[in-house]
C-alpha cells in the first residue's frame, strides 16, 4: 500500500512538473502569436509595397508615353496650322476685305 501512495505521489509530481511545462509553452505561444503576427504583416507591407512600386512605375511610364505622343501631337497640328494659314493668309485677307468693301 506504501508502493501505490508513493506511485502516486509520484505521479501527481510527474504531472505537476508536465503541466508547469505545458503553462510555460503557453505563456510563449502568446508572444509567438505577437511576433509571427509582426513579421506576417511586415512581409504582407513589403510585398504590397512592391507591387504598388512596380504599378506606379507601369502607370507613370503610360502618362510619360501619353504626354509625348500629345506633344508631338500638337506640335505637328501646330505646324500644319501654321502652314495653312501662311498659304492662305494673302486670300483670307483679301476675301475680308471685299466682303468689307461690298456690305457698304
């Protein structure tokens, strides 16, 4: 009978000694949970980062593109402009007049 409450003394310190253990690794998984939580968001913020970078890139070489293909663009109406109304100037100029000279 001594053998068996010994056993059991034992025991119950066996399990005691298990579940101090057990709390102790619980206590750590909390700041485990803190620390994966930490560098999960910290590797989501980088890749977001990353493709924010790379589209920002895409969307500002679009605008760059954009903005030289107008100018040229414009430029080229311009100069179209420019020559219509040199080769057309003299006439213009004479059509008004004589439109002036006969509404009298």
């Amino acid at each position: 009978m001594e053998n068996l409450i010994r056993e059991l003394v034992e025991l119950d310190k066996q399990k005691r000694l298990e579940i101090k253990k057990l709390e102790e690794e619980k206590s750590k998984l909390g700041s485990f949970l803190r620390e994966e939580r930490k560098r999960i968001e910290s590797e989501y913020q980088a890749e977001a980062k990353k493709i924010y970078d790379k589209r920002k890139t895409e969307v500002d070489k679009i605008i760059s593109d954009a903005q030289i293909s107008t100018k040229v663009d414009f430029e080229k109406d311009l100069l179209d402009l420019n020559q219509t109304y040199e080769k057309n100037k003299e006439e213009w100029i004479e059509t008004l007049y004589q439109y002036c000279i006969d509404s009298k």
